[in-house]
C-alpha cells in the first residue's frame, strides 16, 4: 500500500517557522554587527610599527584584537590601503538591517558586489595625497598597493596632465565610490531620500540650539560683568573725587563769571565718566592707590588697578556743550560707607597747600619714579597738574602732609594685606586741544617703559648636535721591514760579496706612490648614512647606524638593530639595499664579537692595492711567518697576511676574470720574496697552460710546470709518496714536525756529525736477549713543499678519482711533512668541490661568483655573488669568521722581472721521479695507500677474491650475477672481481652470448 502524504499536517506552524526565521536572522544580524566592530577596532588601532610579516620587531603590540588583527590590518591596509574599512562598513550596515529586519531579502544580491566597492575605495584613497606621517611609515599610499598601481596605469593612458588627470579621477571616483556603495549597502531611493531630510532637519536644529546657547551665555555674561564693574568702580571713584570736584566748581564759577551759576555739562560729564569709564577720557580722576587684595577676577573684567589705568591713557574726548545749573546740582552724590576717613584726610591735605607748585614733566617723573624703586616695572600713572586754562594753582604740601603720603605704588610689587591708603589729590581739568601732542608722548613713554620691564624670553636650548657616525682608524704609517729599508739606503760595496742566492729586491715592483688616494667627506659619509637609515626602513628594517668605516674600496656602515630582528633578514635585503643606493652591489653579513651588522657598499672611485706596499710592511719582512702570504688590504686599508703553514692548505674560487689567477700569481710572489730554494720548492701545474708557465726554470721548481693531467696525477703520486718517506724520517729521528726536523740537522751540521738511531734487530739464540745496531745516515734539510694548482675542474675531468685521492691524502697528512697545497678553481660546483675536499680544506678563499649556491659551495654562506671583482674576495681562515680583503695587483711586467731576476741565480735542480713516476713496486704500493688498486687492495677485497677464484673453480661456471649471487655483494664489486680474474687468466673473455670458460683445470 502507498504511503499517504498528502493529508499530513507540518511540523511547525506557519507562525512558529515565521518567528524561528526571525530570530535566526537577529542572530546572524548580531554576529554581523560583531565581526564589524571586531574590524572597526583592528583598523582602529592599525599601527604600522607592530609586528607582523611585513615588519619583524620586538615592539608590543598596540592594536586592539593582538597579534591576530596587526597581521590581518597591516596585510588589509598594504593591499587597498583604506579600503579596508569597506568591509567594516559592510558588515555593520548589513548586521543593522538584518537586526532591523529592514531590506535583509536584497543581501545576497548587494553584498556580492563588496568586494568591487572594496577595490574602488581603494583607487579613490590613491587619488588623495597623503601627509608627511603617512609616507614617513609607509613606502605605499593610501590606497595601497593595488591602488597605486591601477592609479598609475589610469595616469598613464589619459592624455592629460598627471595632475589634472588625478583631480578628474578623484572626482569621477568619488561619485562612484558614494553610488556603489550605497547600491552595496542595500540603499534604495526612497531610503536615500528619507534619509537626505532626517540629516537636513538635523543640521537645522542643531544650528538653532548651537546659536541659542551662544546667545543667551555672551549676552548674560557681559551684562553680568558689566553691571559689577560699573557698580564697584563708579561708586569708588565718585566718593573719592567729591572733594576736588567740589573745590574746583567754587574756584570756576569765582573766577570766571563772579555769579552762583556753574556749567552743569561739568558735573554730568564727570558722572559719566565714574560710572562708565569705556565711554570716554574722564575729566576728573581720582588719585591712584594701591589696590586691596581681592578675590582672582576674570581675565576679561579690567577692574581695579588696571581698569583705572585704561580710561587715564586714553586721549580726552571733545567737550560737550554746556548748561548752566544751579550748584545745589552737584549736592547729591551718594557715600560709600567707611570713607569718612579718607575724606577727612584729603580736605586737610587741600586746606594745607598755599601756592601752586608745578609739576615735572611726565617724562622726569617717571624717571625719578625709576630711580626711587631701584627697578624698571610698568611705571605709575603721573598727571600733568599744571596751571592750564583758568583754574587757580593748589597749595603745596606741607611737611606734616608729605610725612603723611605713602610711597609711590609698585604695579609688580606684591601687595600688603591690610594698606591704609592716603591718596595725593590731584587738580584734575580738561586738557587743551595743543596739548594733545604733549599727551601722545607722555603715554609713548609709559609703553615703553612697560615694554622694557617685560620679562625677557629665555634663550632657546640648543639643539644638540647630531651623533658622529663617521668613524675614521687612527692609523699610522706602516712601518716598513728592515729588508725594505736597507734597500732604500744607498749601498756601498767595497769587496765582492760571496756567491750566494740573492732575494729579488723590491725594486722590481711598481711604487705605491704613483697609486691615486681617494677620501670622502665626513658630510657625504654622513648623507650617506641618514639615506641608508631610510632605505632599511622603507623595507621594514628598524634600526640605526652607529658607525661607519671608509676603507680603500668598500665602506662599511654598521647597523644596530632594533630587538628582535632577524639578520637572516637583512642579509636577504643586499640585491634591494644595492638598487637603492645606487652600487653596484652590496654585501650584508654580521660582525663577528659585535651585535652589529655590517652593511658594505663600494666606493665610487676603488684605490688600487700594490704588492710592493705589503711586501714592504714588517708584518711581512720581519714577521715569523714560515710561508707568509702578502692577501692584501681589509676594508679598512690595513695589510693582510696570512701564513700558509699554520692553513695547512688553500682552497681558491672564483669567475673567470675576477682576480683568481693575479692573487695566485701574488702568493706565489710572496713566497718567492721571503724565502729562498733551500727553503721552499714548488711544484706548479697548469692545465691551462697559460697562467704559470712563466715561472717555468726558476731554481724554486721541483719539475718543469706541469700542462699535461696526466702527469699531474704522477706529480701528485710522487707528492705523496715523498710525504710519507718525509714521515719516515721524521719518526727516526723522533720529531713531530719538519720544524723539529730541520733543528736538528741544524744542530748536527753545525758539530759536522751524523745522524744515528739504535734498533732492534731481533733475539740472541743462545740468550734470548734483543740485539741492538746502530744505524747513521746523513743529515739533510727538508726544504717545505707547495703544490699549485691552477685549474682543478680540468684534471677532475680528466682523472677525478685519482686526483680525488691524492688531494684527500695530503690534505689529511701533509701538514706536519711541510707540504701544503694551493688549489684554485674557476666552476666551484660540487663535482669539483666534493666534500671530501672542502672537508680537508678549511682555509678558503672566494672571488666574485655567479650565484648564491656557489657561495655556498665555497664558503658555506652566501655573499661572495656580491663582490666587485677585480681581486675583491671573502677569506675564511681555518673555517671560522670571513674577512673582506682586496687583493693587490701585479701586473705581468713586474712577475717577468722577478722571475728574470731569479733564473739569474742558477739553474734549477729538478726531481726526475716527480714526472717520472716511480717503479712499479713503489707505485703499487702509493696505488695501495691511495685505494687505486684493482687487485685487491684490503685484507676484505683479498678474501672476497680469493673466495670468488674458488667458486669458480669448484663449479664451473663464472658470471657477473652468479658471483654476486654466492657472495651477496653488489653489482659492481661482483662485476670487478670478474674483470680482475679476466685479468689474471683464471676465466676467459665473454662470448657472444655472454658465457665464460673457466682456464684453471678442475681441482
């Protein structure tokens, strides 16, 4: 039967699902709304100096969400720049509207077009100019990389100008950037609208309440301290000046009209000015006292001292007409209570004067004031009360009156609690219009006497200078050895000297003094250093230049970094740091001992290095150095030399015409200067038969130069065969070394005695006892050995194996025998340069190379790819720390010299075996200590032999896998075991199908 499903009810109610839907999509609108504020607080708080992929420091993280949300940002704000915040904006609008339940059915179909508003923000923050701190931490612009680099395309196809194109797109961009984004956001046109007048009527109500409050608090304000400073300084200045106004009113009317009438525009006019003392000149002043201390007014309220000094130095207005009033006008005056007393004292003080007495001159009186203070501070108001218009004289003062004046107040001066004031009164009137000129000057005086009692500024700190980084070596002038300044003496022979070898002189060397010295400034060294300062930042590398070394070639700046960055880091940065300086290469690695790291760009113009310079030095002429090596110059200009005894060996890389074949062409001169052919012999090959054959008959050789590989590989056999007789020896005579060695004979020419050495023979038969001979042989030098080889990868094509062997054994043993090894190589790869050499190499030396993994392969690191050539090289002594050092040059004129000079000594004495070659037995058994043998040359390969003969034999039947299989060896050794008994005729050749007859008969 079918199961029904037409009539079943659903599972949840239309309501209930509707509900459900709802609040899954308030929830999806919170989770928005979250990850919004989570990006709004991580671009927030973007700080380019915190650490991330970009930017290895050690510095805390300042943004707000960690680590997490600096990577996130400084990845956001490197490719669109602000862009970024679209996707905050993004997520915020839409976490509202689905919260809302406002347009959340246009989310999928807006949304999907974020990421375009995203990349047009982008383009629209380039078209904006950045500010200096931008730039100053960013090495993009505001739209990030991708904006940039679509901005720059769109410059560069308008067929405008750069600027006006930038204006067009800024514009055109900006309207795209407001349409999409609201398109994005999910805006329609009613929304937008709506919106449009909410914002309007916003901005009109906030700009009413904003004027309202500005209003109502000015106007209130200034009422409020306009009322209080007419009331406090009105009602004082009116009591104080009643007196005089009194007095002057009487002597007015007497004496110019004789009748009761006075002018009433006086009496009004001084009423003003008490009461409202901006309006204009008062007529009438009281006299001036020191001030009570008071409450701290505002700024903005001229009370007090200073509200009466305004109105005094501001110039009298004209006079207004005049009415004429009866003087019982002038009886209404309102008191302030508790100044009874001062008024008392000021009508003694009037009553006390009898004649006029003028006064001085503003400009005296101020002096004077000056002087009597000790001090220059704003000076006190003084008013010219002399007889002007009608008015009659005042009395002077009397004695008991002056004892009763107080001294004259200190504007600065600080003020005593409780003063009790005795002010002068003074006879105020109205100024003449000639006087007017009198009055500009008497106020000019009193601003520049309050102008020059202002407080001097303090003088501005200098700023401090800037920390010398140029660092120059105090140097002294290489002392030269006491062979190079024997040869600079003029020398007197008087009887012919013995014939004896003679040392070329230095002579035949090019001077040092013809060599061009360069020198670049402090200022330029310093340029140079801010500019690389700014360059590592640019890339990210916080840290600073603490010190820079000018050498003859290179210049070194030494970077201190900031905590927790990586060198790897920086070295990586060498091909960038080149381009943006400008050289042609760069060289990063650390100094050794040092938390520095070294920075080495080439100079612009290179010092040539001369050999005769490191010849001449005392390191070298009077120097211990058995076999000393003239390397050249390190950075900073001091000779290298190294010893090639103490090496043991050499191993030299580099390019074709980076400088290999003139710094062998130094050493070999080195050792020609220093030591004679009782002391050093040598054996050259030169496969490429170009470089050393020059040297070919000089007394130094053991054999003629050697070109052919073939005999190169003998020269090396005989090589070692010569150091393990040399190890004979020296175990007879019980030494260590040659050193030892060549002490003693030494020691026994000097006696003219011979050499013996006790041995056990073997047992007396009759006692059992050991017998004993004493054995004597001739004492003989050992002079040391040095084999050169020019090209290696040549005589590795050609024997590998055995060349392979034969370096092996004397790279592990020769050293104590006094033979040592100079091998140079053009292709280091590492067919050439196996492990086993580099093994038995830890001295080397490299020249400019082509790539990374060459470096590598020399020295284990990189940096030789970023040497300049032409004799710049990377020394690793002993395989520790790697020097920088430049080579000299020796041009080929100076070596034909030398070489000239040395034939002249002799003929050379050469070793037939070393080309040769030696027995058989002799050869079989270097064969056997180099491994050459394919008889067997192990008691193991013996036995294996032995055993596969047998097998053989027994069963009739010999194969190349039949051997392999019995013995369960290798392919290879089965397959030799075979050929070795080919060889001795135990098995026949293969026939044509690959069978063997066995030759030995069955036994």
């Amino acid at each position: 039967m079918a199961y029904q499903t037409r009539g079943r009810d659903p599972l949840l109610d239309s309501n209930m699902a509707l509900a459900i839907e709802k609040r899954g999509k308030e929830l999806l609108g919170l989770g928005l709304l979250g990850l919004a504020a989570v990006a709004m607080m991580m671009f927030a708080s973007y700080s380019p100096d915190d650490p991330s992929w970009l930017s290895a420091v050690d510095t805390p993280v300042q943004n707000w969400i960690g680590q997490t949300g600096a990577t996130i940002a400084a990845t956001l704000f490197m490719v669109v720049g602000l862009g970024g915040w679209g996707i905050a904006i993004v997520l915020a609008v839409w976490g509202v509207r689905f919260v809302l339940h406002r347009g959340q059915e246009r989310a999928m179909a807006r949304a999907i077009f974020a990421p375009i508003w995203v990349a047009v923000l982008s383009l629209y923050a380039a078209s904006l100019t950045p500010g200096a701190e931008w730039y100053a931490s960013h090495s993009f612009g505001l739209g990030g990389i991708f904006g940039d680099t679509v901005m720059g395309a769109a410059l560069g196809i308008l067929p405008i100008g750069a600027a006006a194109g930038l204006k067009i797109l800024s514009l055109v961009l900006g309207i795209v950037m407001l349409g999409l984004g609201a398109f994005v956001c999910g805006f329609e046109r009613s929304e937008i609208a709506r919106g449009l007048r909410w914002l309007t009527l916003g901005v009109i109500m906030a700009y009413s309440v904003l004027i309202g409050l500005l209003t109502r608090g000015a106007a209130g304000a200034a009422g409020a301290a306009r009322t209080a400073r007419f009331a406090a300084q009105g009602a004082a200045q009116a009591r104080r000046a009643e007196p005089a106004l009194a007095q002057s009113r009487s002597d007015a009317v007497t004496e110019t009209h004789g009748a009761p009438p006075i002018r009433r525009s006086v009496h009004a006019k001084v009423q003003h000015d008490l009461h409202d003392p901006e309006d204009g000149h008062a007529q009438y002043h009281a006299p001036l006292q020191a001030p009570q201390r008071a409450a701290p007014r505002a700024p903005e309220k001229q009370g007090g001292l200073l509200g009466r000094i305004n109105p005094l130095a501001r110039k009298p207005g004209p006079m207004p007409a005049q009415e004429w009033v009866e003087p019982e006008a002038v009886a209404g005056d309102r008191e302030m209570p508790g100044e009874d007393r001062i008024k008392e004292k000021i009508a003694d003080i009037i009553k006390s004067r009898v004649r006029a007495a003028p006064q001085a001159p503003v400009q005296h009186a101020a002096a004077a004031a000056i002087a009597r203070t000790g001090r220059r501070g704003p000076t006190p108001l003084l008013l010219d009360t002399a007889r002007q218009g009608g008015l009659p004289p005042e009395p002077p003062l009397t004695s008991a009156a002056a004892q009763t004046l107080p001294p004259e107040p200190r504007l600065s001066a600080p003020v005593p609690q409780a003063p009790d004031p005795a002010p002068t009164a003074y006879q105020a009137q109205p100024a003449p219009v000639e006087d007017v000129a009198q009055d500009d000057l008497d106020e000019a005086v009193i601003l520049d006497d309050t102008m020059r009692a202002a407080p001097q500024p303090a003088p501005r700190a200098q700023a401090p200078e800037p920390k010398k980084v140029v660092q120059h070596l105090q140097r002294k002038a290489p002392a030269p050895s006491a062979r190079a300044a024997a040869e600079a003496q003029p020398a007197l022979q008087f009887e012919e000297a013995a014939a004896q070898y003679e040392l070329p002189p230095l002579s035949l060397l090019s001077s040092p003094d013809n060599i061009t010295r360069y020198h670049l400034s402090d200022e330029a060294l310093e340029e140079n250093a801010r500019m690389l300062e700014v360059v590592l930042d640019d890339y990210g590398v916080k840290g600073e230049i603490v010190s820079v070394r000018p050498g003859p070639v290179v210049t070194m700046y030494e970077l201190e970094p900031a905590p927790g960055l990586k060198a790897s880091r920086v070295i990586g940065l060498s091909d960038d740091i080149a381009r943006s300086m400008s050289a042609l290469s760069a060289r990063v690695s650390t100094v050794p001992g040092r938390t520095v790291i070294g920075i080495e760009l080439p100079n612009d113009n290179r010092e040539m290095v001369s050999l005769r310079e490191i010849l001449s030095n005392r390191d070298f002429g009077d120097g211990n150095h058995k076999l000393p090596l003239a390397l050249g110059k390190d950075i900073g200009g001091d000779a290298m030399i190294a010893n090639l005894a103490k090496m043991p060996h050499l191993l030299i890389a580099g390019t074709t015409g980076s400088g290999k074949s003139v710094a062998i062409n130094t050493m070999i001169l080195s050792l020609l200067y220093k030591l004679t052919p009782d002391d050093c012999r040598m054996i050259m090959i030169d496969p490429k038969m170009l470089e050393l054959s020059v040297y070919d008959g000089i007394p130094h050789l053991l054999s003629p130069v050697v070109t052919d590989p073939k005999k190169a590989v003998v020269a090396l056999k005989w090589t070692v065969a010569e150091m393990e007789e040399r190890y004979r020896k020296m175990s007879k005579m019980g030494v260590r070394n040659i050193d030892g060695y060549n002490g003693r004979v030494a020691d026994a020419q000097a006696k003219n005695e011979m050499f013996s050495r006790t041995v056990q023979t073997g047992f007396d038969d009759e006692t059992g006892e050991p017998v004993f001979e004493t054995e004597k042989f001739a004492p003989e030098k050992m002079p040391y050995i040095v084999v050169i080889v020019d090209e290696m990868a040549d005589l590795m094509m050609v024997a590998g194996k055995e060349i392979e062997a034969c370096i092996q054994r004397l790279a592990q043993m020769a050293r104590a025998s006094g033979i040592h090894i100079i091998m140079a190589t053009q292709r280091p790869s590492v067919d050439v340069i196996t492990g086993t050499i580099k093994a038995n190499f830890p001295t080397r030396i490299s020249f400019q190379v082509t790539s990374k993994i060459d470096s590598r392969t020399i020295l284990g690191e990189m940096g030789a790819e970023q040497l300049l050539g032409m004799g710049d090289m990377l020394y690793m002594a002993g395989g520790a720390k790697i020097t920088r050092c430049h080579g000299p040059f020796v041009s080929d004129e100076e070596v034909e010299d030398v070489v000239n000079h040395l034939k002249s000594q002799g003929p050379p004495v050469y070793v037939g075996s070393v080309l040769e070659g030696p027995d058989e037995d002799k050869a079989s058994n270097i064969d056997a200590v180099l491994g050459l043998s394919t008889g067997g040359n192990t008691d193991g390969e013996d036995a294996l032999y032995d055993q596969a003969v047998q097998i053989a034999i027994t069963d009739r039947k010999c194969s190349t896998s039949y051997i392999q299989r019995k013995l369960a060896i290798g392919y290879n050794k089965a397959a030799r075991l075979v050929e070795q008994m080919e060889d001795q005729g135990v098995v026949s050749a293969a026939n044509h199908v690959g069978k063997r007859e066995i030759l030995v008969p069955e036994q």
